[in-house]
C-alpha cells in the first residue's frame, strides 16, 4: 500500500466505477452514476492481477462516499477544480 499526502484532487469517472447498462426510460432524479465528480485521492493499492486501485473518497448526490477505484476511472484535478 502507497499512502498519498497530502490526499491529492482527481476526477473519478463513475461510468468507470459502475457498469450500468443502457436504459430505456430515465429517472429525473435517479443517481447519475454516468458523471464525472470530484474526489480527493489517499492511497494505491496494487490488486492480485496487477491493476492498480486508489483509495478515493468523493460526493455521490450529496452522500460522502470511499471506496477503492481502478486507476482508470482516475484523473488529475487541479486543486480548486470542482
């Protein structure tokens, strides 16, 4: 495990994080787990088949939320990006 600090900003791609396949109806106020939100980046974490994962924490409609994210659904933020 690497620790990150200070945590760093990154985008998380929650189209990455969540599979979720194409829908015929919408829900208006349904989670858009097709965005890309803000997070702030702690740790990497080397997975059993050779994949990286960091420990991210970010807001998914207003609930704080942490949980290890395949690098792929990462990316650098600036620091006052939001």
């Amino acid at each position: 495990m690497h620790m990150v600090r200070p945590t760093q900003p990154v985008w998380v791609d929650l189209s990455a994080i969540y599979a979720v396949p194409k829908s015929v109806a919408t829900v208006p106020d349904g989670l858009d787990l097709a965005a890309t939100v803000p997070g702030r980046l702690s740790m990497w974490q080397a997975t059993t088949t050779g994949h990286w994962v960091g420990w991210v924490t970010f807001e998914l409609e207003g609930d704080s939320q942490s949980q290890w994210v395949i690098s792929d659904a990462l990316s650098p933020r600036e620091p006052d990006a939001t």
